[in-house]
C-alpha cells in the first residue's frame, strides 16, 4: 500500500496493520477526528477484518469455501473501508479533520 498523502511506504498486505499504521500517520500529521474514524472502522469490524485476513492467508495456503453470506459479508466489509478511506483522504487533502 502506497501512502501518497504522508509520502511512505506500507509493505504489508494485513488489513489491520495497514488501518493502525494510517490512523497512526493521520495522528501524527494532527488529523486526530480522521485517525479516530478509523480507528472506530477498525473496532467496529474487529471480528470480520479477522475474518478477511484468513481468508486472504488461507487462499493462498489451501482450497477453502465460504457460502455466499461469508462472503457478501466480507465484500460489503472491503466496500465500506474502500469507500471511507476515500473520504478520508478527500478530508485529509482538503486539510480537514
């Protein structure tokens, strides 16, 4: 993962570490109600970022299944945290937060 607006690099594909490391960034750059809706993301979705960090080790480890609820879950999970890192790099670029 590329962070364009704090100019680092993140080599890291465990979602979590990824959201830790950018709430740390946005503390660090004084964006602390941006970090803080991150950090909300992260512990509101605790279990199912688990979940997605498994799968994603586990499909390159062995053949797994999911029934389409698991995965409706998951996808409308990667959608929700698309969608507000967007957001937040749009506030971040305009200086609020």
């Amino acid at each position: 993962m590329k962070d364009v607006l704090f100019a680092s690099e993140l080599k890291s594909h465990e979602i979590r570490s990824m959201l830790s490391t950018l709430t740390k960034l946005l503390r660090e750059n004084e964006y602390k109600d941006l970090a803080k809706e991150i950090e909300e993301l992260s512990r509101e979705h605790r279990d199912k970022l688990k979940d997605l960090v498994d799968s994603y080790i586990d499909s390159h480890y062995e053949d797994i299944e999911y029934d389409k609820t698991q995965a409706d879950e998951l996808i409308e999970l990667v959608e929700k945290i698309i969608s507000k890192l967007e957001e937040v790099s749009k506030r971040a670029k305009l200086g609020e937060g």
